[in-house]
C-alpha cells in the first residue's frame, strides 16, 4: 500500500510512472467579479468585466514527455524573458491579462468547465499610454478596435485524463498500488487510505468502490478484494493498463500528447465530448492585420507572439464535467375552499387554476459577491461560478410561471445584464433597489482597474397579468435616521456608534400593481411612478428605484411615511361598508419586497428596520384606502433573516411585540427601549396558514402561535440551518390558495447521495443558492 504510484505487476516492469498534472503558478484575482456564460441563446448580454494586476504567468511545467509544445515554449520564454517588446510591437500594447475567472479562491486550482456552459474568458490588453482596455470594448480608442493589435483565439481538447476519485474534474498525480485508485494530490491519497484502512479493520465488510463518483472519468479498473491484497489472483488488467498509458499516469514512449484545435473563436460552449477532457485556451497578440488565418504568415506571426508573454497568454482547465439536470420538481400544497379536489398535494401544471389566482415567487438567489469557496468550502468552484448558476436560477424561478417574482441579493450589473433582458423575453417587467453601500471589486479595463458593485432586490410582476400603478424605493438608513430625531432620547443620540449601528444600508421596494381584468383593458398600462422614500423630501441620495424604463420620477413623500408610525385607534385600517366593490372596482394589491440585515448580533438594528418596513407600509394602505374604492390587498416578503422565535417575526405575524422578548432584552445601546413596536395590519404568514389548514386548524385561533408552523429551513449552509424567508399577506383582500412544498433534511441527503456528493448543504449542482425559493398562490377575496 505504501508504494504510490506504482503497477504491482511483474508483467509491466519498464513502465515509468509520472505525473501528468500542471502546475498553474499565476497570480489570480482576490476580489469577487463575474463569470457569464449562454443562456439558452435566450438574450444577447453585454458583460460587465473587470480586471486585476497583471498576471505574472509561469510557464507549465511539462514532465516527461507531456506537451512538447509547452517544453518549446519553455525554452523560448527563457531565451526571451529579459525582452521588453515583441519585435513587431512597436504600438506598445501588451496583454494585461487573461484569465477564465474573475477571482479564484485561495485554493490554487483550475476553473472546472461545465457541458453547455460557455467559457468566456477575460482579456485585458494594456496600450503604450498604461490604460487598460476589455478585449470587446467598444470604445474607438481600444487598440482592438483602432487597428493597432488583433487577438486571436484557439481552444484545444487534450487527451483523455486520469482524474481523482473524490475531485472527478482535477487531474490525477498518484494512484495506489493495492486498490489502483487515483488521486489528484497526496491530501486525497490519505483519505483514500484511511477509506483502505477501514476496510480492513471490518475485514471486507465495507467494501471499497474503485471509482465512487459516478463523474470520476478516466481510468475503471477492477474493485479491490479483501482476499486478495497483493492482486496475486487477478489476471493481468490489459484493458487498465492501455488506458493509463493513454491518459499519461504511465507511459513509455516518447510520443507527444494530442490536443485538438476545437475553436477559434472568443467563446467556447463544451459539448459533450469535452467531459473528461482537459480544455486549452492560447491568445495570441498580433499587429499584422489583413492576415489569412489558413497562411503560413498567420502561423509564423502566432508562434513569434508565442515567444514572449506580452502577446501570449495560456489557460489549461480542469477535466470538463457534464451538466446535470435540474434539481426534481416540487409540487404545490393546495388549500381548502378552492377550485381543486380538497386539501392535498397537486403537481404544478404550469396554469392558473382559475382567472382570479396569481403566484407570488420569492427567493434569495444568493449574489456573487458572497459565493465564494471560504463561505461555501463543500462546494467546487464552479458550483458558485455566476456562469453556472445564472441558467438554473432562471430555469426554476421560469419552471413555476409565477405571476410577480421577488428576488434578493441581485446583483446590480446582473440584473441590468441577465435578469432584466432575459425576463423581459418572457413577459415581465420590472423595477431594482440597490442597497446603499457599494463594495470595490476587481478591476476592469473600462472602469480604471476596478469596479463598484453591490446587491439589492428585484420585483417582477407579468405584465399580461398586472399593471404597474406606482413603486417606491426604502432605504432603511434614511428613514430611521430621521425617525431616531424624534423617537431617541437624547443620550442615545449623542452616541455616535448607536446612531452609527443603526444606518446599515438595507433596503426594500414596494410596488402597487392593479390586476388587469375584462372591463380594465383599456386602462393606461404606462402609468407608472417611480417613487423615493428615503426619509427627506428634497430627495437627496436618490440612488433611485430604477424602472425597465430608466426613469426617475420624484415626487412628495406621503406625509410621516419617513418616520416610525406607531398605530392608534384612529389609524385602524377597516373596510367602509359605503365603499363597496363591483364588477368595475380595480383590485389592487401592494408587493414589498425587502432584504433584512443578516447581522445574528443586530437584533436590534433587525427590529428598527422590520418596524420601518411595517409603519411605511401602514400609511401606505390608509393613502391607497383614501384614494381607492377599497383597501387593496398587501404581500410582504422576502429575507428577514430572522428565525420564527425571534422578536422580529412575532412584530409581523402578531402586530406587537412583548418588552420580555429576549431580543429586545439585549439591547446594549438603548435603542429599543423608547420605542413602541406594533401594526394594526392582518397579516398572516403562508406558509405557517398553509400547514394549519392542512392539518385541519382554525388559523384565526393560532395568530400567537403560528412560530411553531414554519418551515424548519429554508436557509442551509455547513454552518447554518434555519427559517429566514417569508410570504406575509392580509387576509382582508387575498385568500391563500397554495403553496409549494418545502425540501426536508432528508429531500436534501436523498438528492446528495444520488449525486454522490459529500455535503447535502447548500448551494449544490442542482441547487443554484443557499436559500430555498417560496411560492404561494392567492387568490381575491371578493
């Protein structure tokens, strides 16, 4: 067992064993970006790039007999290294950069490509001025685009490889000689005999799969017996041995390796016959224009660009894995008193069950800036890759048809670029609010070598369904700011880090759609404000609440919206009998949208803003009452980032909120102590009425209790598992109608097992964020 490596058989004395892994020595990028990739051809996106430092790439280290190119090119860029300029380049424009990622995570690996997931690499070129420039910069004064410089491109397939039995898409370096498993370094090879170790200690009991990752491609050889440790009864494995020396583990000829051109263009989509493959991007930097890429000439000037690394850059992936299907679909749990066949759970068809019913999706996608591999370690890299996971973010939020979606942590350049185009192809629009805060992230060409970014919330609502009457933007820093003025006592305010604490740069949107009905066709579909509500009415700080249109509409603030409303008999909101609806009356339903601080040690910064939230949303109804034949219908959701014990979620589902509450016994800075929580709203949670009408209670008797009724997750990570999200409406205009059920701990080991992954937790292949996505179906309660 000790000897790594190696062939125990006697017929194979000769053959050397070598590693055929690559070594990537490069400088990579320590910030968070994003990788875009095809969707479906579904829209043509523009993308945002950005850029870093110069890479100060090393040349592969080819062993043995690897890639006689690369040893070629070895040679060259010794003999050349001291150049300061390619001969033909007197235009002084050099690669900057050239990577297939963004920012990579502290583990010094190649990117994994993904079947049908395409490749877009990042070219950063640098002219004789020091500017930085995108490859596909459209700007005139773009070397590219000016006739200065031309880049070509060349993807190649490489043989097929030996890869690791616990990292399928990393190549492998040792293969143990009792069981003939390979392993991509040696931290693998202990796991792996610790696995061999077990396997004696219950004598054969647990028996040792050669291969136990069904993606592990390569190299199959024959399962290793407990009663034969030396392999002195198995007969010589030829079929094992040919494709060890094919894959390069062994080998014994001097015959180079083979790599297939695939592609000349920028992009590469892998297709099925890349899995298992390893891929090799070359860009070349030329200032010979007008050449035939079929001539000699074309060849001679890319192998003088080959010589020196201002005008060449080359990329070797990770062994390319196959794309998986999406995660298996859910059903929705149907209510009681509605068109279907009682209480049970119906498969989702796709269409609404009858004219008045509309579906409410909300999810937290999970943005790129937070997906890294140290908040998530049991995921690979390109598990959390934006290229990866854009396609099934919009592929299951598309699968449920819903009627308005709610999405949180969007990234700004995301929605502009992916959700916004790519959901407009499917009938919907829709409106954005980033949080107050940006982040710097990795530069980029066009953005003086970084960028500014951040994440917020997106509602969209399908435009055959819904109008858009007005929407409105919160910044929850803005409107407490003001509140405290007046809420605060005056020791409290003189504390800058109270204050301080407090303005964190969360954010909500609110938008009034009216139902399109018969008799409302001819209503003006366009009316649309864009309201915001930042606590001052002159407007200041109006990063904006930003339509599809891209415009920004000011107008006065409804009076004491900005302040913390505390309810009172004479601001109860109730129906008016004169007042009542008929076949012409709009119906009329308020979506908020929000994202809570994650903060587990700001409870108190948690109850200000849910407090906020719910005051705002108060005077919102009594403005809409006053100016409306009846009050419309209000859905809250979205991550509140609190647990159904917590003080913040017995404010929303209860309308109060008991000064015993052990969040509000911590309050370190004072400032809940002076102030009064409550709403006078109906509001019920639907997921927790949903479960008390299936199991046949009253939900009007369990408004106190209704904590206990909650999923028991929707967040799961390795250091989390918790309810966060929520679907919260009034019962006065809407009727829950159903929703979708929820995966279990167990849904989740099932799902993992079937992929044979190690961790169950979330994201996963299948399942694109570390939330699970609601989805509740109303109906009009006319």
């Amino acid at each position: 067992m000790n000897k790594i490596a190696n062939i125990i058989d006697d017929n194979n004395k000769g053959f050397e064993v070598k590693s055929n892994g690559t070594k990537f020595e490069r400088e990579t990028s320590e910030r968070i970006g994003t990788v875009t990739q095809q969707t479906n051809n579904i829209s043509d996106e523009k993308n945002s790039r950005s850029n870093h430092r110069k890479n100060k790439e090393s040349i592969s280290d080819m062993k043995g007999d690897g890639d006689l190119e690369g040893r070629i090119l070895e040679k060259e860029f010794t003999a050349n290294k001291n150049s300061e300029n390619y001969s033909n380049n007197k235009n002084g424009v050099e690669l900057y950069r050239c990577d297939l990622v963004y920012v990579s995570s502290r583990k010094k690996v190649p990117i994994t490509p993904v079947e049908s997931c395409e490749l877009q690499p990042i070219v950063i070129l640098r002219d004789k001025m020091g500017k930085l420039w995108d490859d596909d910069d459209e700007n005139p004064e773009n070397p590219v685009i000016s006739g200065l410089a031309s880049i070509h491109y060349r993807w190649s397939r490489g043989p097929s490889r030996a890869v690791c039995t616990f990292h399928p898409s990393q190549v492998a370096t040792l293969q143990c000689a009792t069981t003939l498993r390979c392993f991509c370094g040696v931290g693998c090879y202990k796991q792996g005999f610790a696995q061999l170790r077990r396997f004696y200690e219950v004598r054969g009991m647990s028996p040792i799969s050669p291969h136990p990752n069904s993606h592990t491609y390569g190299v199959p050889c024959r399962p290793f017996q407990f009663n034969d440790p030396d392999n002195s009864l198995r007969d010589r494995d030829d079929a094992h041995i040919s494709l060890l020396l094919k894959t390069g583990l062994v080998h014994i000829s001097t015959d180079q390796e083979e790599w297939i051109p695939v592609g000349d263009q920028r992009n590469y989509l892998p297709v099925s016959e890349d899995v298992g493959h390893q891929l090799k991007l070359e860009v070349f930097l030329v200032f010979k224009s007008g050449l035939d890429p079929n001539s000699e000439l074309f060849e001679k000037s890319l192998s003088e660009a080959r010589s020196f690394s201002e005008t060449y850059s080359q990329i070797t992936t990770a062994c390319c894995v196959p794309n998986l299907p999406q995660a298996p679909p859910r059903c929705i749990l149907n209510m009681p008193n509605n068109q279907m066949n009682g209480v049970g759970i119906h498969h989702n068809t796709g269409t609404a069950i009858s004219h008045s019913r509309f579906k409410v999706f909300s999810w937290n996608v999970l943005a790129e800036i937070y997906a890294s591999q140290e908040a998530f370690p049991h995921c690979d890299a390109y598990m959390l890759s934006w290229s990866y996971r854009k396609t099934r973010i919009i592929v299951e939020i598309l699968s449920h048809q819903p009627d308005i979606v709610c999405l949180q942590e969007v990234q700004t350049e995301h929605f502009d670029d992916f959700f916004k185009p790519v959901l407009q192809q499917y009938g919907y629009e829709g409106v954005y609010k980033q949080k107050t805060t940006e982040i710097f992230t990795s530069g980029s060409g066009r953005r003086k070598d970084g960028k500014y970014t951040m994440d917020g919330c997106a509602t969209f609502y399908k435009t055959n369904k819904f109008i858009a009457k007005e929407n409105y933007s919160l910044e929850f820093s803005a409107l407490i700011k003001e509140a405290t003025h007046r809420t605060l006592p005056a020791e409290v305010k003189n504390n800058p880090a109270a204050i301080k604490r407090l303005l964190k740069d969360n954010v909500a949107v609110v938008i009034l759609l009216e139902y399109r009905q018969n008799d409302l066709i001819g209503s003006d579909s366009n009316h649309s404000i864009h309201n915001q509500l930042t606590g001052n009415s002159s407007g200041v700080n109006n990063r904006g609440i930003v339509g599809m249109s891209g415009t920004n509409l000011m107008v006065n603030n409804v009076q004491n919206q900005a302040g913390v409303l505390i309810p009172s008999s004479n601001n109860q909101i109730q129906s008016d009998p004169k007042k009542s609806m008929n076949s012409s009356t709009p119906l009329q339903v308020i979506i908020a949208n929000t994202h809570i601080v994650a903060n587990p040690e700001a409870n108190d910064v948690k109850i200000w803003q849910a407090q906020t939230l719910v005051s705002v949303l108060e005077e919102y109804l009594h403005d809409c009452y006053r100016r409306q034949p009846v009050l419309p219908g209000l859905i809250i959701c979205g991550d509140f980032n609190s647990t159904p014990d917590s003080a913040l979620y017995r404010l929303l589902a209860t309308g109060t909120c008991e000064k015993t509450h052990k969040d509000l016994a911590m309050d370190r800075y004072g400032l809940l102590s002076d102030l009064q929580l409550g709403h006078s709203m109906r509001l019920r949670s639907a997921y927790s009425m949903a479960k008390a009408m299936v199991e046949g209670h009253n939900p009007n008797m369990l408004v106190s209790s209704t904590e206990s009724l909650e999923p028991v997750f929707t967040n799961y990570t390795p250091n989390y598992l918790g309810c966060l999200d929520y679907v919260f409406y009034t019962d006065e205009r809407l009727r829950l109608g159903g929703v979708l059920e929820l995966l279990d701990e167990e849904a989740l080991i099932r799902e993992a097992a079937a992929l044979q992954l190690p961790d169950w937790s979330l994201p996963n292949p299948q399942r694109p964020s570390d939330h699970l996505p609601l989805l509740t179906e109303f109906e009009w309660n006319i």
